[in-house]
C-alpha cells in the first residue's frame, strides 16, 4: 500500500486537485438534497403529480441511506477509486433521466438513481480522505468538505428559485453534469490507489436482505404519521416486514466470510458509541433543518428566503469548528472534545427551546449557529476517532456504518418530530395559525433538546483510548492513496 504525503493541506498541495474532486463530488450530493424544494411548484405545474411530489424527497434519501452500508463494504474490498466513479456516473445518469422527466412517477424513478448514486459518493469521499489525509490533517479537511454544505444551503435553494422562476426547472438536474465530468476526469486524473487485488466472496445474501429490511423500517420511518397513520395496519405492517428480514440477516452474517456488516462493527465500544453519537447528530440536525424555516414563516410570516438564511447559520456554524477540531483533539483526545461540542449543541438547543414563544430571527439565527458549531465539533472528532481505530480494509465500512446512523438518526428524528408537531397541529387551529405553530415548533425544540442531551450519554460512554499526537503517523501508514507529483 502507499501511503499519504503530508505536504498541507489546501487546493496548492499536492493532494489539492483530490480535494477539489472531494469537494465537486460532496457538493453533488449537498445542492441536490437542496435545490429541488423551491422547484416543487414549477415541477407540479409542468408534469402533475402534486399529491405525490414528498415522493421526490422520500425515494431519494431512502436509495441513499440503503446503499451507504453496500457501498462502504465494496470499498474496502475492491478500492475507493471504482465506487466513487460509479456512485458519480449513476449521479449523472440520474440527473438527466430526471431532466428529461415526462411525468412525477418517471422522476420519482430517477430520483431513486441519484439516490442510489449519491450513496456511493459521500460515503467513498469522506473515506478517501481518511485515507490520504493524516489525522492531524483530517479534522481541516472536514472542515473543507462542511463548507459544501454550508455553501449548498445557500446555493441550491437560490438556482432552485431561479431555474423555476425562469421556467426552466430541468436545469436544476442537468447543472450536474459539467459538475460530475469534472469531477470525475479530476479523480481519473490525479487520484491513483495501488489496492492488493484477492479474490473475494461477495455477501449476496446479507447484501438482499439488508436492502429489503432497511428498506422498509427507513420508508416506515419517513412515511408514518403523513402516508399513512402511524397505529394503521400498513403503519404497523411495514416495521414488521422490515423486521422479520433483518433477523434473518443477523444470522446469515454471523456465516458469512466476507458479512456485509460485520458485527465487530457494534461489537467494538468505540465504533457502536461513535455511531450512536452520529445518531443523535442526524436527529438533531435534521430536527432543526425541517421546523426552523417553518416556525419562522409560519409564526411571523417571516420570507422564505430571510428563514433559510437563518438556517443557514447552522451550517455556517459546522465547517468553522470542525476545521478546528484538529487541534482539539490532538491536544485533549477525541472524547474530551466531542463532549465540549455536545455541550455548545446542547446550549443552542437550550436557547432555541427557551425562546420559541417569542419569535425572533435574529435570536433562531445566532441559536442555530451555537448548534452548529457544537455540532463540528462532535460529528467530526467521532468519525476521525472510529476511522483512526481501524486500518485500510476497514476503513470504509466504518465510514458507511457512521454515515448511515446519520442518516437513520435524521429519519427516525423526522417521524418523532412530525409525530410532536402533528399531534398539536390537530388538537389546535392548524398549520396556518401562528399561535399553533409556536406550541408546535416549540414542542419541536424541546424534543430536539432532549436528543441533544441523549447524545451526551452516548460521548460520555466512548472509551477514553484517545491517540497520543505523536503516535498518530506511525499509525497512519494504512493508506491506499497516492498523487501524482
């Protein structure tokens, strides 16, 4: 294997052009969860299909949150370089099947194909650079690939609106093109990975019946209470069908020579309390992601856009301190500084919960800054700390088992939340009354809270096993990455 170079870290060095590829490929998946929302009525008004358009959102995230896992475990098997590729070409197929869209079900279709492209890249990258990064480098590149997102918050609803202003709403897909043949001509050009090639025993049977399972318990999550009734017989009905498969799952891995999920991935503290601390991230983020804009449209009648800007404090707030985590953690450990960034998360949280009553965008914006810098650092020192404790062929199912507990943090976080806000909505005026919505968003926070004070209990229980500083480069020697001089 070949290891890193450790030549800084910026768009200059030498690993730079990996960077930009990192950062064009994460910026796919990151406008793409953004841009279509504002586009929603232009869509409905070209092809129909209003009563199904959630459809575009749910068939996405849940082709993406099902393959994470997959495509993490391929990664470790056949090298990052050919999933990342592939999650970027299916990424571009997608999007100009749905640029070329004729109806709402053909775009639900398409969007499943993004999804299911998107699954591979974010997960990939995050890995790649696990992988040609240092660990005290690591922590600055995160930074780096949160600013994406931070940027995207903006971006995507922004082009969103434009495209679908100017009637032109299929751009919003086919805008990833350039953006994916330039990022994949940069990682076949400047990213080269010199994996040892065995064969190797594919987990079909794992590979099945986790789709299936997950499947059916995320689409249970995301859909319950708003398709369908939570104590309704298809509301019940989908959570055991996503059960009974997953049991079967459990035991053919334990049989498997090459499991899908391994069950050292739970079995090891550190990587099931990393995972459970990405859990809480995903409910906390998304908890606040969805109600935010909402409780400040709905509550002061606050603009679209000035609401998302409050919002995109948050996001603001994440690449500033997790670009600083670094420095953090190679002084006081990985737990020490997750618990300082629980502790800001749970102080925003707590500012945000005490001050619903009285609506304030300037008050929502600095809350979801707080937030957000807590949440740089805590999401970021954990997932260094579980890729850090295991060596290159391990590496990417790691990377996928944190990603995905994000991703079943952030659905299962939107079923309890909706479950909190609807019970109020139907017991008062309704949506559209601004008192409801206080008591709703309120209840909404408060929840969010809770989560946040959860997520202490799992950083607490992460085992106190931190990297010295100066162990950390001999044991960074397990990369599979190199760049061309």
């Amino acid at each position: 294997m070949t290891t890193e170079i450790s030549d800084g870290v910026g768009f200059r060095s030498k690993r730079g052009p990996i960077l930009i590829a990192l950062m064009l490929s994460t910026g796919l998946v990151a406008i793409d969860s953004t841009i279509v929302a504002t586009a929603v009525p232009s869509i409905v008004e070209d092809i129909g299909g209003f009563s199904s358009f959630p459809w575009l959102f749910s068939a996405y995230l849940l082709a993406q949150a099902v393959s994470v896992p997959i495509y993490a475990k391929l990664s470790d098997m056949v090298g990052r370089k050919p999933l990342i590729l592939w999650g970027i070409g299916l990424f571009l197929l997608g999007s100009i099947l749905c640029g070329l869209a004729w109806s709402m079900p053909a775009l639900i279709a398409f969007r499943v194909l993004q999804g299911l492209g998107a699954g591979a890249v974010q997960p990939v990258s995050i890995t790649i650079a696990g992988d040609i990064y240092t660990l005290a480098e690591r922590a600055k590149v995160q930074g780096y690939l949160a600013s994406v997102w931070a940027i995207s918050s903006v971006v995507g609803p922004t082009l969103g609106g434009v495209f679908s202003s100017l009637g032109i709403w299929r751009w919003i897909f086919f805008i990833n093109i350039p953006l994916c043949l330039l990022a994949g001509w940069m990682l076949v050009r400047a990213f080269h990975e010199d994996v040892e090639r065995t064969k190797h025993r594919v987990d079909y049977a794992g590979t099945a019946l986790l789709t299936v399972s997950l499947s059916l318990l995320i689409l249970g999550a995301l859909e319950g209470g708003q398709a369908w009734e939570w104590n309704s017989a298809i509301g019940i009905g989908v959570f055991v069908a996503g059960a009974a498969p997953f049991g079967v799952f459990l035991l053919v891995e334990r049989k498997a020579a090459e499991p899908v999920l391994p069950p050292w991935v739970v079995s090891r503290r550190l990587l099931a309390t990393t995972a459970l601390v990405s859990f809480g991230v995903g409910a906390v983020l998304l908890g606040l992601t969805s109600y935010v804009p909402t409780f400040l449209e709905g509550s002061i009648k606050t603009s679209p856009i000035l609401a998302g800007l409050a919002l995109a404090a948050l996001t603001i707030g994440w690449p500033i301190s997790a670009s600083q985590a670094g420095r953090f953690y190679l002084r006081i450990g990985f737990r020490r500084t997750a618990l300082i960034g629980i502790s800001i998360t749970v102080v925003g949280a707590s500012v945000l919960a005490r001050t619903a009553s009285s609506p304030n965008v300037l008050l929502v914006a600095v809350s979801c800054f707080i937030v957000g810098l807590g949440l740089g650092l805590v999401a970021t020192p954990t997932l260094i700390a579980a890729q850090s404790s295991v060596e290159w062929n391990e590496r990417g199912v790691v990377t996928g088992t944190n990603l995905f507990a994000r991703s079943i943090g952030s659905a299962i976080g939107v079923a309890v939340f909706g479950a909190v806000a609807n019970a109020i909505y139907a017991n008062g005026a309704g949506a559209s009354d601004p008192h409801t919505t206080v008591s709703a968003s309120s209840a909404v926070f408060l929840a969010v809270l809770v989560g946040a004070v959860l997520t202490v209990i799992a950083v607490v229980a992460m085992p106190a096993t931190d990297k010295k500083p100066g162990e950390s480069q001999a044991q960074e020697k397990t990369g599979a990455a190199a760049v061309e001089d």
